[in-house]
C-alpha cells in the first residue's frame, strides 16, 4: 500500500520540474507531506505583507507574482508554472513580501505546509541546494522582465509572455482576456489589444473571446526579445 502511495506521488509530483529534480530520497520525502490542489483563476495565493502559510508547486497551474502601486494599477514581476514554486519567502528567512500571487491559469498545484517547507531547506542537503537555485533562476526572470518592460516593445513583451505561458501549457490553448494580459505587462487594454491584432495578422495566432491560440510558435521565436531565450537558458541550466 504504502509502495503505491510513493508511486502516485512520484508520477503525479514530477510533473513539475521543480520537484522532479530532487534526488528519489529526498523527492518522496518531501513530497510525503503535500497535497493535490485544484487552482481556479483569480484565487490569490498569499497577499502582500500577509504570511505565506504554504508553498506552491505548480504542475498544469500558472501564477502571476505582481506588485499593486498606490494607484491600483499592477505589473507581473514573475510567472510561476511546472517549472517552480510559489513562495520561496518561506526558506529565505522572511514570512511576508509586498508582491502578490494570483493565479492566472487554473489547474493544479502541490501545496505542502510551509513548516514542512522549511524543515526540509534546514536539512541542508539536495533539497537546499536545488531551492537556492530555482531562486536565483526566479531572480534572473525577474531581472529580465525588467530590463524588457522597459527597453523593448509592447510587439516584443507579448510574444515573451505568449512564449513563457506556451512552456507551461504545452497545449497552445490559453483562455485569457486581454484586459488581464494588460494588467500583467502592466499596459493599457489597447495596447494589447492593437499588438495582439498585428500578431493575428502575421498568422502567429488566432484571438477571439478570451481564447488564445499560438498558430506559429517558430514565429514568435523570431519576433521577440532575447530575454524569454534568456530566462529559459538559465532555467534549464540551474534545474538540470
């Protein structure tokens, strides 16, 4: 009984990258404490200046870490799917942090008890290491969404963000409105509304009532920036 809890566990749980880095040992262990979760759109995982009581590991959900100005205007500042975890605050030392985190596409997730979370990274064994450097990958990506925001098009920053969701829902098939894609690249709705229409035009995508499918991803690779290329080297690099 107990072998095919482990199995279930070790299929279901290496469906994010992440956790399926671990070394077996250390991968059942931690993934003995967690539990399947189902994510709907919207739901907010942690607010900001609130404590964070759980960590997040994505497998077909994505979130959205964002920052809220005064005004109530936001901007991604990251996007976590099967590639990370939501809420490395919990082995950094600090139990809040003035960025959000929303979920953006629904699906699921692995959620474990941040004292779990935390006894693991006081080990200081396979586990530590690799959380340290899927925090300095997330600290790379959030660097380069920076540098992009404010150096390259509006054309430029959708095809990342097309690209970097495409790594995360294999199937091409988003529902998103534009207005959220606004508020993510930290926009105004016409802005996507004008480049998301050049990118239908050139036969990348096809776009209508809240449905986004990528027609020609080779496409998009050419359009954008170097930072998707940027922040998905290292990734791979840091994870492998």
């Amino acid at each position: 009984m107990l072998a095919q809890v482990a199995m279930r566990y070790d299929i279901g749980t290496r469906q994010n990258r992440l956790l399926a880095a671990l070394p077996t040992a250390e991968h059942l262990r931690v993934c003995e404490g967690m539990e399947l979760v189902r994510l709907p759109v919207g739901e907010v995982l942690y607010e900001s200046g609130e404590p964070i009581r759980h960590a997040y590991f994505p497998t077909t959900a994505i979130a959205s870490l964002h920052y809220v100005v005064e005004s109530g205007a936001s901007t991604e500042i990251a996007g976590v799917g099967n590639e990370g975890m939501v809420g490395v605050s919990l082995f950094l030392g600090g139990q809040t942090t003035p960025n959000s985190a929303v979920v953006q596409t629904a699906g699921n997730a692995y959620r474990l008890d941040r004292h779990a979370l935390q006894q693991e990274f006081a080990r200081c064994g396979p586990t530590r290491a690799l959380l340290l450097r899927y925090t300095q990958a997330l600290i790379t990506q959030v660097s380069q969404i920076v540098v992009c925001n404010r150096h390259h098009s509006l054309d430029q920053q959708l095809c990342r963000w097309l690209l970097a969701t495409l790594d995360r829902v294999p199937s091409g098939q988003f529902i998103v409105t534009q207005q959220l894609i606004a508020s993510i690249l930290g926009v105004r709705r016409e802005g996507i509304t004008e480049a998301a229409g050049q990118l239908q035009q050139a036969g990348l995508i096809q776009y209508r009532r809240g449905h986004i499918s990528v027609v020609d991803r080779r496409g998009l690779e050419t359009r954008v920036c170097e930072c998707y290329a940027v922040v998905k080297k290292e990734v791979l690099r840091l994870l492998s």
